[in-house]
C-alpha cells in the first residue's frame, strides 16, 4: 500500500525502456575487486582488501584538498589513479588541454 492508494488503481504504475546509458542495473564490486562464495549461489561476499592505515587517508584528503583549491586537475587525475588503479578519466578530461599550458586561471 502507497499511503491508503492502491497501486495501479488510485496510482499507475508504469515501466518505461531505460534512456540512452542509462544503466539497468549497478555493479557493487569491481572484477578486480574479487568477491568470495557463500551457501548461497546468487550471494556473493567482498574479498577482504587491505585498508590504508588513518593516517595516510587522512594525509591524501589533505592532499586532494590542496590540489583542488590550487585547480591543479592534472594532479587530481593523478592521485585518482593512484588511490584508485581501475579509474579512468573521462573523455573530457582526457581531451582538455593541460591547466599549466593555459597561461591563466579560469
């Protein structure tokens, strides 16, 4: 029940096709990420990743911090690919000309 209506009587229901990239479905884990079996054949568990110690979190967000107040994008590409390995940048990003060749901030 929708708050007292009944679906499809006082409320229609609809299921449209999904517009252009629109995704169906999300995927949760990479393949590279890896996922373990359970008893069940349609569950699966997150293997167990290694986290980086506080600290060193705590150290890239400053990092990051300081690389967008600068507008250093080419850094922030950067150190995305290094904290995350399967990040790809976008087209758009991969197209622009660098910020340092620009000449002036926009």
């Amino acid at each position: 029940r929708l708050s007292g209506l009944q679906p499809d009587t006082d409320v229609p229901i609809v299921f449209g096709d999904p517009e252009p990239g629109e995704k169906e479905h999300e995927d949760l884990l990479s393949a590279e990420e890896g996922t373990a079996a359970t008893r069940h054949d349609r569950i699966f568990m997150a293997r167990d990743t290694s986290m980086a110690p506080g600290n060193d979190v705590i150290a890239q967000v400053a990092r990051l911090e300081h690389l967008i107040k600068t507008h250093d994008v080419d850094g922030l590409v950067a150190v995305f690919q290094q904290l995350v390995p399967t990040y790809q940048p976008s087209t758009f990003l991969l197209s622009r000309q660098p910020l340092s060749r620009r000449g002036s901030h926009e």
